[in-house]
C-alpha cells in the first residue's frame, strides 16, 4: 500500500511538471516529462498507460528527429508489448529501433535489441 501511495505521488509530481513543460513550450522537456509519466505507469504495471505516455513521449521525439531518442521510445514500447504477452507487437517496435540503432550506428544499442528479439522469439515458439 505504502509503495502505491510513493507511485501515485510521483505520478501527480511528474504531471505537474509536465504542466509546465507544456506552458513553456519545450518540446525536448515535454517528451522527457511523458516519458517518466510512463515510467511510473509501466512500474505499477499500467501497461496501457505506460504505451500510451510513451506514444506521446514519440510523438515528439520523431518530430525533433533525435534518432536515439526515438529508437530508444519504439524500445520502451517493445519492452511494454512484451510484458503483455503481445509478441509480434513487440517484435514490430524492436525491429523499428533496430532499424534506426543500425543507421545511427549504435552498436551497444543494436547488440541489446537484438537480444531482446531473440528472448521474444524463444517465447512465442
């Protein structure tokens, strides 16, 4: 109970934040702001809060065309699907993140992604 009240008191902070970020218009600490939205979502296992926070937090990142940024959010969205059993949904995020780590040349980033396509595909055999 304790452990849901610091979770929900987070959230509230994290949205007050995101307030603000939104009045001020910067669109880099908007995108951070949902992204630890969906962080505390996902760690309460909110799964489709989570996926939806992040999907904002992408949103922005593809409009400021920060390629790491974005192949680490279709990441996020990858490890949600996985949580929730929603395998091929969860390839298809990877295989976008893999997409872009290989074009940004991010080896560190491609070796993980792979792993988890490769923990995914021993789970829906």
């Amino acid at each position: 109970m304790r452990e849901q009240q610091k979770f929900e008191d987070a959230t509230e902070w994290y949205k007050k934040e995101l307030a603000i970020r939104l009045k001020l218009g910067d669109e880099s600490n908007i995108a951070d702001a949902y992204y630890w939205v969906g962080v505390v979502a996902e760690k309460q296992q909110k799964f489709e809060d989570a996926t939806e926070w992040y999907k904002k937090e992408l949103a922005i990142r593809l409009k400021l065309d920060d390629e790491l940024d974005v192949a680490y959010a279709y990441c996020r969205l990858g490890g949600i699907a996985e949580k929730q059993q929603k395998h091929k949904v969860a390839e298809e995020w990877y295989n976008k993140a893999l997409k872009i780590s290989g074009q940004i040349e991010n080896q560190t980033l491609s070796d993980e992604i792979k792993q988890s396509i490769a923990r995914l595909k021993k789970g829906y055999r």
